[in-house]
C-alpha cells in the first residue's frame, strides 16, 4: 500500500488540486522545516516566522490551480515564503530574539568548551546576517544553509543570476569581516 | 572580505592577483583550490574567510530549530474552512436520492490503486457523460474516468494498465454502487525503485 510519504511532490500537488485536501498536508508536513528555518533567519525571530509560514502555505493553497510545475513545488514554496518575509523586513526593523531560537545541539563528541565555542559562533554569525540588506540576506540563506543554485535564488528572488552573485558576493564580504576575529 | 589589493567592483572584485573573488570562494567551498589558490597570499586570504564562515555556518545549522507542532494543524484548519462547494455524482438508486461528492469518489478509486507498489496515481478524474438524473427518476448514469499513473521504471505497462482498469471498475462497482462506462488510463511518467537500483 502505498502512502502519502512515498509520493512525489508532483503527484501529491495533482491530488490537492484536485481537491485531496490529504496530499496538501503531505506537502505542508514535507516542506514546513525548512521554509520554517528559512523564514527564522529572514526575520530573527520565531513568532513572525511560524505567521509567514503558515500565511505562504493557505496562500499555496488558493493558488495552487495556478501552479503547472513549471518549477519545483518547493521552489515555488520558496519563493512565496521569501517574498512574505521580505515583504515583513521592509517594513519593520527586524526584531532580534535570538534566545528563541533552538538550542545549540551538541556535536558528538565535542567537549563543553568546543561546544560553547560553537554557539559563540552560531550567534555571532547570526547576528550579523541581522546586518545584511534582506535582499542580501536572502540569497546568503538560501544558498549558504540551504544549498540551492545561483539559477534556483535567482528564480527565487526574482533577480538575475548575476544580481545574485552581487549580493551573495557583498553579504560574504561583510560576514567575512565580522566574523574575523574567528579567524 | 579579507582581501588585500582588491579591485572592487559593485557586484564581484577582482584580486591582485587577477583572479575573481567569487570564484576562488566558490573553490575553496567545494574543495576544488588549485596549486595557484594555495600558493597566492590573496586567494589563500579568500579561502581563509570561507573557511571561517564555513564553520559558523556548520554551528548555526547545529541549531535544533523545528517549527512548531501547532503549524500543521493551523494550515489545514484554514484550508477545510476554504474548501471549494461540493460537486455531486448521482447515484443509481430506486429509493430517493443518494449523490456522491466527486472528489470523495475520485479518493476511492485512487486509494483502490494505490494497493499496486508498482503504479502510483497521479491524478484521477470522474466525468458525468450523460444530463444529470432528476432526483425522483431512476436514471442511469454513465460516469467516465480518466486516470493519470506513473509506473515503476520496468512494469509490464499492458498488463499493469488493464488491471488499474479492473480495479477501478470494481472498487466503483462495490465500493460506491457507481456504474463505470469507460475507464481511460494514461502513463505520464516512470519512476525509479531506489531498492531495485533502477533509475
């Protein structure tokens, strides 16, 4: 018998459109950790973050007969999520409640030192993602701590290729330079 | 960015040494530097940053960051309260009316196949071929489906294909008491059994 889980995302978004309100909760349960992680680190902060998920995903829903796989369905996920949080920076100052964010897990076999050493690390890097532009911001994310191609931020984005090099370029110089009394 | 004698530019910079920052960064993440990224003090200042980052970046996704149990459940709420108006099959009966939602009989006969490890439906759609019967009348209906799968890479696709449509027939036959007048099944796709090792 085969199950939601071992369906691909292509066939599960055929089934939600046509009106399998089940498959969509698949998508929803495959995709909500990392467009959550990625939404948290657009803002730096929890509460915002679960709100723009959850809004991306009812808008997912509604708009779903308009989606004709053209791109991935988590690209397309994405790309909705990052235009919410853009969206959200550019009219607020980003609120930094880092202490909301998850516990720094211990690395096997990493000594407390080692360990406290990482989480130095993990904040202060945070912190200064706080001081990129959100556009910068966004493509540093999407492809430092979510591995996606040059041609998949720019689609994302809305940008050329290009531009993202740019901005990926000035956001490494500015972490580089914040983050180098790590060195 | 640590690099000395850089030439910037707006959006890339071009070392001292003639090489292109971006580049050379973009070596050092993949472990591809060549002999000239380690032996030119400015590409090994380049590669020296990324390093740094890198295992930044490693603590950072160190960080247990799930979303809330409550994300799911508050999606799905607002989807049920959106759902479109339901669209009715009749059903053949001499005793009053019965209708039957179609996308409720759609998940019937999708679930009927899904009991096949070797096909997967895509998507399954009931189409009324014939004016829909009054209420009070007993009507036949004719009712077509038409199905979209995609099989695992190596099925007998002539002989996987009749069975999706004896199965359909039967599982609308018992299952929902609605009479199947054709059943068109279309292959879209193949797909690869990652145990089989086939692609």
């Amino acid at each position: 018998m085969i199950g939601a889980a071992d369906l691909d995302d292509l066939t599960l978004v055929v089934r939600a459109q046509e009106g399998d309100t089940r498959a969509f909760e698949a998508l929803v349960r495959r995709h909500q950790r990392r467009l959550y992680r990625l939404a948290v680190r657009l803002l730096g902060n929890t509460s915002d973050a679960e709100e723009s998920v959850q809004e991306a995903f009812v808008a997912a829903w509604r708009q779903l007969n308009g989606f004709r796989g053209e791109a991935a369905f988590s690209s397309w996920m994405y790309r909705i999520v990052t235009n919410r949080c853009l969206t959200l920076v550019r009219a607020r100052r980003p609120v930094l409640a880092l202490d909301e964010l998850g516990e720094q897990a211990d690395p096997e076999g990493a000594s407390p030192e080692q360990a406290a050493e990482a989480h130095d690390r993990a904040t202060a890097l945070d912190r200064a993602l706080q001081q990129l532009s959100a556009e910068q911001r966004a493509c540093w994310i999407l492809r430092e701590l979510h591995g996606l191609s040059y041609d998949d931020i720019a689609a994302i984005v809305g940008a050329s290729v290009d531009a993202v090099r740019g901005r990926l370029y000035r956001a490494r110089c500015t972490l580089a330079e914040v983050m180098a009394p790590w060195r | 960015m640590a690099v000395n004698g850089i030439h910037s530019q707006p959006d890339t910079a071009a070392l001292a040494c003639g090489q292109d920052a971006a580049t050379v960064w973009d070596r050092a993440a993949t472990g591809r530097l060549g002999t000239h990224d380690r032996d030119c003090p400015h590409c090994r200042a380049v590669a020296d940053d990324q390093r740094v980052l890198a295992m930044a970046i490693d603590a950072l996704n160190d960080q247990a960051m799930e979303p809330p149990p409550s994300l799911v459940d508050h999606v799905m709420g607002a989807v049920l309260t959106e759902l479109r108006p339901a669209d009715y099959l009749p059903l053949p009966t001499r005793h009053g009316r019965a209708r039957i939602d179609r996308i409720a009989a759609a998940v019937v006969l999708r679930h009927a196949v899904d009991q096949m490890t070797a096909l997967r439906v895509r998507s399954c759609r009931l189409h009324l071929i014939e004016p829909l019967a009054s209420p009070d009348t007993h009507t036949p209906t004719a009712v077509w489906v038409h199905i979209s799968v995609t099989a695992r890479f190596g099925t007998d696709l002539f002989s996987a294909t009749a069975r999706v449509r004896q199965m359909i027939l039967t599982a609308a036959e018992d299952l929902l008491g609605l009479p199947i007048t054709a059943v068109d099944v279309d292959v879209v796709d193949l797909f690869a059994d990652p145990a089989r090792g086939t692609h």
